[in-house]
C-alpha cells in the first residue's frame, strides 16, 4: 500500500447566513491538520456572502431570466433549461442559478469570484485554528457526452488547480505525454462522495493530499479554458 | 465527522501482460473488504487482455490513423490531434490510443468493452479473496471549457455508475432538483489522486462508499449519454 487519501464529511455545521464566518465555523467542527484541503460546496459560500435573491415562484420563467442575466452567453436552450457562460468562464447550467436548499421564494448565485471565496476561507483558518490548509469551493456540473453530474472546482485557495506532469517520465523512464491532471476537480468529485446531495453536509476534509500540490492557485487562471485553445469546445 | 472515505493506491503489481488475471494480483497485493471499489486504470487491463498493437515510431501520422481506424466519429482535428467518438461512445483525444507506458513500438488501445473488464476482474476478486467488491475501470479525458484531464470510468461492474437522487429531498425537505450524480467518475478521480501518472500505481482501492451505490452497472448503459438528450454537445 502507498499513501493514503481519507475524504471526510464534516457535520455539525450551522445553517449558514450572510456574514457567516465558513472558515471560524468549519475550524470549530473539526481538528485541521497543515496541509488538509477543505472542499466546501458553492451553495453554503454564496449563502456566506448574501448570494440569495428573491425569485417569483409563480414565474416559471423566473429562473431561466435570472440565469440568462447572471450569463455572458446563452450556449444552448431547451424550454425553459438554459447552457451559459458565466462572467468567470464556467459553462453550465442556469449560470449556476440554484433552487434547492435555499428558502421557498429565492434563488442562490455564485460567488462573485469563487477564488477569492476560497482564500478567504483559508485566511479565516489560517487565524482560526493556526493550520494552512488549502480550499476548495466547489459546485456541481453537467457535461456533455457524459450522463450525470460531477462535482468540480469553481475556486480554489492554497492547492493546485492544475498539476502539470511535463518533464516527469513514466514508469519506462519517458517523458509522459499526459501533461496536466485538474486535481481540484478530482478533490471536488471525491468531497462529493462523502457529502451526498441530500445529507445537508456542506463541507468536507481532504487529507493527504500530495504536498507538492500545496500552494497559490486560481481556477479561473488555471482551469478556465480560453476559448481559442479549446479544441473540444 | 460523519463517514469517511479511504482512497489507498495499490503498489507492488507486477508489470501487466497477456493474460495476467489483474483481480488475482491485486488480492494478492492489499487485503480488500466486502465494499471496496478497486479502481483499475485501462491501460494495465489492455495490456491482461492484449490490447497491445505495434505502431511504427517513425511515421508521425502513425498514431493519428490507429485513432481513426478506431473511431466511429472524427469530431476535431488540429494536426495530428484528433477528437474522436469511439465505438463505445466515449468522446476523448486519439479514441483512447495510448503510448506512454508501453514499449517502444507499439501503442494501447482502449478494451473492447470495459464493462466486461470491470466484471472480469470483479469476479477474479470474488473466486481469489472470496469477496464481493465493485471494480471500476478509469481512463484520463479531456473535456471541454476546462483545462486539464480528470480520470472517469469506462467501465464499472458492482459499483453504480450514476446515482439517482430523484426522489429524495434536500435539506429543507423539498425534493431536490439534481437527480443524477455519476459516482462512477468520481470514484475514478478520487483514485487518480492517489496514483500520479508517473508513479506506476495502477490500481488504488476506494472503502467507505455508500453500500446502496454496489449494485449490478454498466457504464455503456448508464453514463453514455445518447446523443439526443445531449443538452451540452
């Protein structure tokens, strides 16, 4: 056996609420160790930072309207379901525009600028509970050719976004073609694992992540793809 | 903390040939529990189940035309680079044709129905350690508006491979409006963190997934999504 990841959902958090302290609160719920990444869910961060809006839940145009005002660009339409583009070059659906967990009558938006939600975070541990840790704000997306949801990273504070391979050779000594894995994502879609989408569990605790991955990082720099080097956009 | 998660990568196989029974080994290797995941990545069960060609190193097209040659569809070319729609409905670079990790000469191709795989290797772990695991094959795609590969499965035997929540409510007690999360991907993105590409661990073990999610799978079946619910093609 080599090293060990351990995921861990962390409960006993309050319902969050604008001027929430996520960082004070999850420091309290659980021992953090230097170099744990905390992955919290976009839903609780938004909350934290008065991302909620009234939405008319007679309207049932209501949210397709705020999402298409919260796009750059509508890249698919079927009804009342939206594809966009978000200001921060996320492409999926509704803007991000959510309904669930939230009260009857409004509507929760993304962070503003989801990399920056994560370093607040990690500064409000970092003074809470004396630990550097990396954070993770994640969200769940679509994608296409593929069935089912995944959750990925929308910001990130501490830990790679991307790990570039370029230059390390493979188990025959040759220099790997496969250059750069999105390991927030795949820190994203393991937390997910643990917290369900129904459990209430925002929050949870990546330990053992690789320490080379432990250090300033952005998604919108690192994973957000322009649009002219995309060849499978 | 609620229920965690252990993602443990499996060191001491062999290197895989022609008809190594992977299940075998990796009992051999690491003491597994009924409800563990064991996540193979493809290229070690192409090599057990010889899905190894030879490819001339010097024709600079060589490899552009063994992708072809396995595609259904040829969905974007930039050079040699081509995107490509295999014949089990996976969209990826080069229809999954590998040469990292393989002699000189030659190049790996994707199984030909890695849901067999999966369950091949399921029911070795059942006969050698006499214990029912799920078995996920992984791949690494590219995927579009997002830099960076992730790892998810193109095959998947006794381990879901979407988790259908339609029915169950949120937090609040309303019923959720996100019905279908793919585990099966992000199983194999949380296994991926523990091998690094360049490490030469093949295999990594998943224990703490919820029991409800080990049930008969197919990713053909569940995670391949046909083309015409395909919001975000």
């Amino acid at each position: 056996m080599s090293g060990s990841l351990v995921v861990t959902g962390v409960a006993g958090l309050p319902e969050i609420v604008a001027g929430d302290s996520i960082g004070v609160l999850v420091a309290r719920c659980v021992p953090l160790c230097a170099g744990d990444v905390v992955v919290v869910t976009q839903k609780i961060v938004s909350k934290s930072e008065g991302r909620v809006v009234p939405l008319d839940p007679d309207d049932p145009t209501a949210k397709r309207k705020l999402a298409e005002s919260e796009a750059v660009r509508v890249l698919r339409r079927r009804g009342e379901l939206v594809v966009t583009e978000t200001r921060h070059g996320f492409v999926c659906a509704s803007s991000g525009v959510d309904l669930s967990n939230v009260a009857d009558g409004y509507a929760v938006l993304l962070p503003v600028d989801a990399d920056r939600s994560a370093r607040r975070i990690r500064d409000q541990i970092r003074h809470a509970a004396g630990v550097e840790v990396g954070v993770v704000v994640s969200d769940t997306f679509g994608r296409p050719w593929r069935r089912g949801l995944t959750d990925v990273a929308i910001g990130c504070a501490g830990i790679a976004g991307i790990v570039d391979l370029r230059g390390q050779l493979d188990a025959l000594g040759r220099e790997l073609a496969i250059t750069e894995v999105c390991v927030a994502d795949e820190i994203a879609g393991a937390a997910d694992l643990v917290m369900g989408k129904s459990s209430g569990i925002p929050v949870a605790l990546v330990r053992g992540v690789d320490s080379a991955w432990l250090r300033e990082s952005s998604v919108r720099d690192e994973v957000v793809r322009p649009h002219d080097e995309d060849l499978l956009r």
